[in-house]
C-alpha cells in the first residue's frame, strides 16, 4: 500500500515538474524554435535585429509621405504661388539719334537709291552726287546735323567764256550778270530773285543749273504737340525754316506768313505758334514707349530728354490726370531706359518657411513640401522598377549560365562582360541630351530612365546567381530532379531559383538605395526627372547655386535628408535580412 502511494505521489510530482515546465518555456526556447516554420524562422530574427526595425520603420514612414502625403497635401507639386508687389519695368526707351531722318518736298522723289549715293557722297565729302541721269547736290543747313538736298536742272554751258543756254531755256539778263559776278567772286552759288543756281566744273567747260529743293535730311526730332500740327510741322518748309533759324541763332522764323518763336534749352529747343503756345518740340534724342500701345506725351519726352541732358537718375513728371510719377533713368551703353513702378503679379520665389508652406517655396515658387512627396514617389518607384528590372534579367541570365555550364556559361558570361564594358554616365548623358532634342515628355522620360538603368545594371545580380547555381546544381536534390525526369526549365525556376532567393532578396534590397542615389545624382546633373515633376534628385539639384546653398538651406536640405534617410533604411533592412538568412547565425 505504502509503495502504491509512493508511486503515484512521484508522478503527481513528474506531472507538476513538466506542468512548470511548459508555464516556464519562453517563445524562444529552442524546443518552440524546432517547430517554427523557416519564413517564421527568418521573420523572428530579422525582427530581433534593432538597426533592421529601425530601417523598416524609416521605409514605412518614407511610403506614407510619398504616396499618402500628397492625398492631404492641399496644393498640387506644379502649383506656382504668387504676390500682388511692385517691381521697376521698363516703360520707355531713349537714344541719341545716329540716324539722318528724310523729309521730302510734296510731288518729288528721293527713294533709297537717291539715299545710298546722298550718304557715299556725304562719307566723301562730294558736295554733289548723281543717280542714273539725275545730278543732285546737298549743303549743310545745321552744322553736321541738318542738310538740304536739291536737284540740279541744268539751264546753261559756260564753253570759252560764252554761256549757252539748254534746250528750251532763255538765259536773262539778270541770270547772265548774276553770274558774272559770282564767278568774279568765286562763289559756286548765286540767287536770282527766289531761284538760287549753282555752278560746277566739269573738264574745260562750267555747268549752271537751277536748284530745286528735293528734301531735308536732318538728326533732330520734331514732335508736335497737337495731332492736328503733325503735318505742319513735318513739312519740308517748316523744317528747313526752322533748321536755319536754329543754326543761325534766330529767335523768330517765318513759314507761310506765320511768326514762329524759339526758345533755346541745353540740347533741345521748344518753337511757340504766333498764340505763344507751345508748338513743336526739336531735340537730337528718340524718346518711344516700348510698348507701342502706350502713348507719350511730348511734355513726358521733353522732361525725359532733360533728365538726359542734366545726366539726372529720377526725373518726377506730373501727368494729365494730376498722378505725379518718378521715372528712373538708367544708361546701358548708348541706350537709356526709363522705369517705373508698376503694380503687377509676382512669383513669390525663395519664401522662407511658414504656417501655410512649412518648408517654404522654392526657386518656381512651388510649394517645397508637396514637392518633396510627389518626388518621393518617383525616387522610391524608380528604385523599385529598376532592381525588378534587374533582378528578372539578372535570374534569367545567371540561372541559364550557371545550370548549363560550358559554352552556355562561356557565351553568357562573355555577353555579361560586354555589358560591363558599356560606360554608365556618358551613355545616360547622350540620351539624355537626346531626349532633350527629342522634347521628351516627363512621364516618358523616366520610364526611360527606369528602362535604361535596369539594361545597364543587372550584370551584377546575373553573375551571383550563376555562382549560387553553379554550387547548387550539384547537390543530392538535384540529382533526385534529374532522376525523376523533371523538365530543365522547372529544375531551374522551381528547385534552383527559390534556394537563391534569399541572398537575390538581400542583394535587391541593398541595391535600392544605390539606385535612389544614381537617380538622385542624375536629378542633380539635370539627367533625370525634367520639370515639372519632381524627384529628389531634381528638388538637390538648386544646390549648384551657390548663392541658394549658402541662403536658401530649406531648398535643398529636406531633400538631402529623405535621400539620406532612405538609403540607410534599405541598408539596415538589407543588413537585417541577410543575417535572418543566415544558418550559422546564433537563434
């Protein structure tokens, strides 16, 4: 009896021992860890690696901002921000006249071929020139900056001191004796009543012909201050009037039995009508509105040409509407440009930080913040297209090449190296000096890019998974494969491919952040993401300026650090993986 309940009170005690046993027993006890399963397995120790859970909390918080931050994000990545200010433009422009203007007498000619030998006449200092049968002579009525230009009628022939008249003209008395006298004198020109001839030589013989006033060829400008006395003042009569009384210092000039008064400023002159008012205004400066729908007062032009005068900065003029505006004057080689303040819309470019815009505007005047979402979204789904792009290229080459060997390997392998050989950036920057040419729209534009990256980078992923493969290959499984007839290409894809699929998951992960990097490096070379989208890259790349990286650090700064934190999050997750993946790391 006494053995009986020694008996059973030693199991009760087996059975509290392993009922303690199993409270006590943690989740990571090596009997629990024998039954977990091995994506459990590699999921329990990428977690218990703290760099590895900071990297996917960093990715996680990055995804949310790229691709959830724009859904909440009131302004859209090209919305432009402007301000109602005022800035100096440019309302009118001046310059010293260089070129003769031509006023020409009613009912003649002087067309541009007259012009051409007027002007080769006048570089060689002819006082007469010819075009076709015509023969014109010209004088100086204002100093070197008026000339009147009259055609030469030939009325007589001085031939061994005998004057013989031209067909169907009558030499007068008066014409003969004022002649005489002339060539007494040695004068070349002489009056006869309100005829004035000329006499030029030519070989042994003198011609003398009648002056006929063509036109007037003068640097002043002449702007009349009612449209009404536009024409008037234009007129050939009126303007070698007024020259002549200008050049010979006369206050008063007669045209058409009107009295005309002068009065004299530095560099220009204003002409008062008979009522002493203000009739035309003469000056040597071209005063024009830059946009010809405005229209300028000759009161506005002869302060502006004043202000020229007198070398002032500001000028302030009073308009008809009683509005007092200062006018700025500034000289840029022989033009000068008048500005003024003008009420008008702005970009609201390089605004700091604020309640509305927390990162600030940047250099478009966009807002930064939306900026950097939607340029999330193309750095992180570059990255991600580009390491599938590789990666498929990658397995298919390397999982052929590493299964067959021989000349397979040998043929895919050399195909690999010639990929190698290819240079990276000069090939990305001719086609993106192509596409530049081409216009390229943005969108198509990166899908190249992707395109372009994936060709040129799967080379490294092709030649670890043909050594992978070339190891696996000769293991007891696939031996078993072969023997039970299993077809080559799902030897490959289903027995080789998903034992390599670890380390290919390692090294895609660590090569996300390399290819956020090149893109970003291609933003900042402008090779990437043309406006207006955005990348991280682009967004950097206002750091070229030194000027905006010295002033502006929100311009370039939060991109600087989304990139950084990006790459550090797919390092630490690539780190994280690979030490799950690994069998000989402590559980």
């Amino acid at each position: 009896m006494t053995e009986n309940q020694d008996t059973n009170s030693n199991m009760e005690k087996d059975t509290d021992l392993m009922e303690h046993m199993e409270e006590e027993m943690r989740l990571d006890d090596a009997r629990r860890v024998k039954v977990l399963s091995p994506g459990m397995l590699v999921m329990k120790r990428f977690f218990r690696n703290k760099l590895a859970v900071v990297g996917l909390v960093i990715l996680v918080i990055m995804f949310l901002f790229a691709f959830v931050g724009p859904l909440f994000s009131p302004y859209g990545q090209a919305q432009v921000f402007t301000i109602i200010g005022s800035m100096s433009k440019d309302y009118a422009g001046a310059i010293y006249n260089t070129e003769l203007r031509y006023t020409v007498v009613e009912g003649e000619t002087f067309g541009s071929t007259d012009r051409t030998q007027f002007l080769l006449a006048l570089g060689k200092n002819d006082d007469s020139f010819s075009n076709g049968d015509v023969n014109y002579s010209y004088s100086s009525v204002n100093d070197e900056l008026t000339y009147r230009i009259v055609r030469l009628d030939q009325v007589a022939e001085a031939l061994f001191g005998q004057l013989v008249p031209a067909e169907g003209f009558e030499l007068s008395d008066e014409i003969i004796a004022a002649y005489t006298s002339a060539v007494e004198e040695g004068l070349t020109v002489f009056e006869v009543g309100d005829a004035s001839y000329r006499i030029t030589e030519e070989r042994k013989s003198s011609i003398i012909s009648l002056e006929e006033n063509i036109a007037i060829a003068s640097l002043n400008v002449y702007d009349a201050y009612r449209e009404d006395d536009i024409n008037a003042v234009s007129s050939f009569s009126f303007l070698l009037a007024s020259e002549s009384a200008i050049a010979e210092g006369n206050e008063t000039f007669d045209v058409d039995d009107l009295t005309y008064t002068i009065e004299y400023r530095d560099g220009q002159y204003t002409i008062l009508n008979s009522d002493e008012e203000n009739f035309a205004e003469v000056s040597d400066i071209i005063v024009n509105p830059l946009d010809q729908s405005e229209f300028l007062t000759v009161e506005f032009k002869s302060a502006i040409r004043d202000g020229i005068y007198n070398l002032e900065t500001y000028v302030d003029f009073t308009h008809e509407n009683g509005e007092t505006i200062e006018y700025q004057i500034e000289r840029v080689n022989q033009n000068y440009y008048i500005k003024k303040e003008t009420t008008t819309t702005l970009i609201s470019l390089y605004e700091l930080p604020s309640a509305d815009h927390p990162l600030g505007l940047d250099n478009n005047g966009m807002d930064n913040m939306t900026r950097l979402m939607y340029g999330g979204r193309v750095s992180l789904m570059v990255g991600f297209v580009v390491v599938i792009i590789e990666t498929l290229l990658g397995v298919i080459i390397g999982g052929i090449s590493g299964y067959f060997g021989g000349k397979v390997d040998t043929a895919l392998m050399r195909f690999v190296d010639l990929f190698n050989s290819i240079p990276f950036y000069p090939i990305v920057i001719i086609f993106g000096s192509v596409m530049d040419i081409l216009e390229v729209e943005p969108m198509t534009r990166i899908f190249t890019l992707m395109a372009i990256l994936g060709l040129l980078g799967w080379t490294g992923t092709a030649r670890v998974v043909r050594g992978q493969i070339l190891s696996l290959r000769e293991q007891d499984f696939m031996v078993a494969t072969e023997a039970t007839g299993i077809r080559t290409n799902r030897r490959i894809f289903r027995h080789l491919i998903p034992n390599v699929m670890p380390l290919l998951i390692v090294s895609a992960t660590a090569n996300l952040g390399g290819i956020i990097i090149t893109e970003a490096t291609l933003g900042f070379l402008g090779l990437g993401v043309k406006y207006p989208l955005a990348s991280w890259g682009a967004i950097i790349n206002v750091a070229s300026d030194p000027y905006v990286m010295t002033n502006f650090w929100f311009m370039w700064v939060p991109a600087g650090m989304l990139i950084l934190l990006t790459v550090l999050g797919f390092n630490f997750i690539g780190d994280g993986l690979r030490d799950a993946f690994d069998p000989k790391m402590k559980r």
